[in-house]
C-alpha cells in the first residue's frame, strides 16, 4: 500500500499521542476539534498509522461526507483496505464487504441494517470511529437522548473501543421527564453513552500549541433589513404568541400553584409538554413557527402558514410582500463577491433565490435533499473550480458536513434556535465574511443579539462579532 507521509501539526500530535495512549488503556475518547483543522487528516492518522493493526468502522453522518472522505482517504493511500457500504448495495454484499475489509465507512442507518440482519458483521471490528458526533444527541427528549439508530447501535458498539469526533461540543439538550424539562450538556449525556471511563480531547487542551496558526476567523456582520411591512405583521404575531402565553400561565395558575411558580422562574418549560390541553398550547407553540416562516419564506410560501394561523386575508393581500426584504437584500449583497454560499432553512426559499439571482446574470447551483448525491458533488467541484461570479444556495440537509472554504461571503438567510447549529452554519465557508440576516424592528433582531453573544462566549478562539449593519431596505 503506497501512502503519503503527513508531518502532523503540533495540536494535532498531541490529540493523536493522547488518543492512542487512552486506546491503549481501554479507555473510549471523545476529540472536540473546530472546523477546519484538520479532522480527515487526523481520521487518516487513525485508520493507516495509529491503529494500523486494527479492523475500524468510520461513520460519517451524511452521504455527501462519507463519499468525499472516502475519495479523500482513496487518494492519498491507494489502499485495497478500505471500502464504503451503503444503502445500494444489498444486505448479503454489504455484510461480505464488511467482513473482507479492515476499513469501513458508512452511514449509521446503513449499519444498524446490516447488523440487524447479519449480526455478526460487526464482531471483527476492534475500533470505532464516530464523525460529527455530537449528532448522536437528540435535542429534545423524552426516553433515550440517543436518536435513532444509535439507541440500537451504542449498546453494540460498548464491547469496541469508541473514539467521538466533533467540531464542536458546547451545546445543551432537553430531556423531559414527568412534565419537568432538564437542561443538560451534550458532552454530558455522550460520555454518560460512551462511558464513564472516556478521556476528553477538547479546544481548551490545545491552547499551548500551535492551533492558534490554524484558527480562521470568521468575521460575522449582522445584517439588518427594514421592512415596514414584515415589522407590521411581526408585530401581530407577537401579540398573538404574547395572548396565548398569557393564557397558559393563567390555566396552570388556578390548576397548579407550585408549576406555575417554576415556569414563572424558567420560562423554558413552556416549551416542553404541559399539563394543560394540547389545544391551549398550540396557540403559541405554532405562533413561533408561523412567525419563523414569516422571516424565512416568500410572501407566497407563508401566507397560508398566516392565513391558518387566524390573521386576516384583508391585511396580508395588503401587507404582505411577495417578495420581503430579504430577498432584495441577498440580490444586492451577492453582486460584489465572486463566489458566495446562502443558507436556507426551506426549499421554497432555496429555489425562489436561485430563480431571482439567474435573473441577475449569475451562475448559481442548488444543493438540497432532494438533489442526487453524484449531482451534489459535481455541482460542488463546479461551484469551487468556477472562475466565474457564482452563488450556491443549500437548504439545511443539503449544507449538512459541507466544507466549502472557496467561497468569498456567506450569507444566513434565517437564524435557527440553538447557538451551535449557528456556529456550525457559519463555519461551512471556513473563515471569512459572513451576513447573518434579520429584520430590523422585530424580534428576530433580539434572537440575533443572543444567539451572537452565546457564539462569542462559546467560540472566541474563531469568531469576530463586526457592528450592526442596517443599510439594506426591503
């Protein structure tokens, strides 16, 4: 097998001297390492240097990385070892690969079918190795934090060593129980799975290194956009959403004293199940929802989304904006960079950009769920080599384990609730400039000034917060 010698930088010498010591004394290992420093090449180290003698499954947690990995680890070792098993292939083949292989990669839902069916495909294997870890936690839970199918597959993997990888470990979770609603850390519930018995690798070990070298910051400009109609309709919706909250609080009051006081204390309950009729919570929990569409989508996507929501046809045939301001925004914001990325929570709003900035004379793809994974990776290879202005417009399960370092300027059409899933949107561009979107005088503009400063708290290694720029009018 011909491989490529690496010369490892010194952060990453000393998460790999950790880890093989931590294997060595049957301890599992947990790696935090932020985007852009190098986790393929420390995969690499794993799989061909560290634990050369040991059969490893690698799993990826989407498709678009598990093959990019794949031709990655292919071209840098020409090795017979390694091979992918996925969905198109079927059981008998994946579980004959698996056994004729030192090296798996593979998605979580492929294996757990395969095990399920062939048990012992998975008694070979010494080690393994989870990417994006993080992923494995569900946000909101009732039972297991695990989702699916790691609630089937962690149980299995306890007899292996395991080794976690992730960009980023700094997040909470929800775990429900008897109407009370815990928050906990991720890191928490991960080596609660993986064991009491798990050394932690994270971004505060490797500050006496050389890491700092490698650290691309990203300069973030929150970007605010008037619209004077957007913040008329905003407004109804929080007055709506305010009513049905104060309705709940006064339904729990006269039922139940005590949980009134806790969620008086701590508001976030108010999001978890409630021991009151689902038709009284419904009121706000979808007035939330209503109001996300609202800052995300077209006039024409969300005006059902309103109408149903009880506003009336009246005021949105007259207020309403087909087209909000964002959208003119991001058409003048993409014309002085040469190659930019946008990320959108819904489809709807991917095409309807893709179709107005074609109109402006630039080449843009789009990458969604929907698009074929051999057309996902052409598309990208274009998008990068591209010497001409181009856009790439990705929905969220598009964007999902995207590095896309190329592009000169990305824009966050609309912001997600947890600070980490932000963190993670804005490094797909690894570094430089980055628009996160809002509507001036509504109360997205307030979820941007926390969501930025939990970024700033969590990640200072790697972000800079610029001022407030207002200039854009819908």
């Amino acid at each position: 097998m011909q491989k490529i010698s690496f010369k490892p930088r010194e952060y990453q010498k000393r998460i790999l001297d950790i880890t093989s010591d931590s294997i060595d004394k049957k301890q599992n290992v947990l790696i935090e390492l932020d985007c852009g420093l190098g986790k393929r090449y420390l995969q690499y180290s794993l799989l061909f240097d560290i634990f050369s003698n040991k059969n490893i499954l690698l799993i990826l947690q989407a498709s678009t990385s598990l093959y990019e990995t794949y031709e990655y680890l292919k071209s840098i070792t020409n090795s017979n070892d390694i091979a992918v098993v996925d969905s198109r292939m079927n059981s008998q083949y994946r579980s004959y690969i698996m056994n004729t292989k030192r090296i798996i990669l593979c998605l979580p839902q492929t294996i757990s079918n395969t095990i399920k069916k062939y048990p012992q495909s998975i008694n070979k294997f010494d080690l393994i190795i989870i990417n994006e870890v993080d992923q494995i936690i569900r946000r909101m839970s009732y039972t297991s934090a695990l989702k699916q199918p790691y609630s089937f597959l962690i149980p299995i993997f306890q007899k292996r060593s395991l080794i976690g990888m992730s960009g980023t470990l700094r997040d909470e979770h929800y775990i429900v129980d008897d109407f009370q609603l815990k928050i906990i850390d991720e890191l928490n519930s991960l080596i609660t799975y993986f064991h009491s018995n798990t050394k932690l690798i994270t971004m505060n070990m490797l500050n006496d290194t050389d890491i700092g070298k490698f650290v691309n910051i990203s300069d973030i400009i929150p970007t605010g956009i008037y619209d004077s109609r957007m913040t008329e309709i905003s407004e109804i919706l929080d007055s709506q959403i305010e009513k049905a909250k104060n309705t709940i609080l006064n339904y729990i009051r006269e039922d139940n004293i005590t949980f009134y006081n806790e969620i008086k204390r701590d508001l976030s309950k108010l999001f978890g199940p409630l021991p009151i009729p689902p038709i009284i919570s419904q009121k706000f929990h979808r007035g939330y929802l209503v109001r996300k569409y609202l800052w995300s989508m077209s006039g024409d996507s969300s005006y059902r989304h309103l109408l149903n929501y009880g506003l009336s046809k009246h005021l949105l045939k007259n207020t309403l904006p087909r087209l909000p301001g964002k959208f003119l925004a991001v058409k003048e914001l993409v014309k002085n960079y040469k190659k930019s990325i946008i990320l959108c929570s819904y489809i709807d709003t991917v095409e309807l950009l893709a179709v107005l900035l074609d109109h402006s004379g630039l080449q843009t793809i789009i990458i969604t769920g929907q698009v074929p994974q051999n057309q996902r990776i052409t598309q990208l290879e274009d998008f990068r080599k591209s010497n001409t202005q181009s856009v790439a417009i990705l929905s969220n399960v598009g964007e999902r384990d995207l590095d896309i370092p190329e592009a000169d300027m990305l824009i966050i059409f609309d912001l997600v609730r947890t600070t980490k899933t932000v963190y993670q949107k804005l490094k797909r561009s690894r570094g430089g400039e980055v628009r996160l979107l809002f509507y001036e005088n509504t109360n997205e503009k307030k979820k941007v000034v926390s969501v930025l400063h939990n970024i700033s708290k969590k990640y200072p290694w790697s972000v800079a917060v610029k001022d407030f720029d207002t200039k854009y009018i819908g």
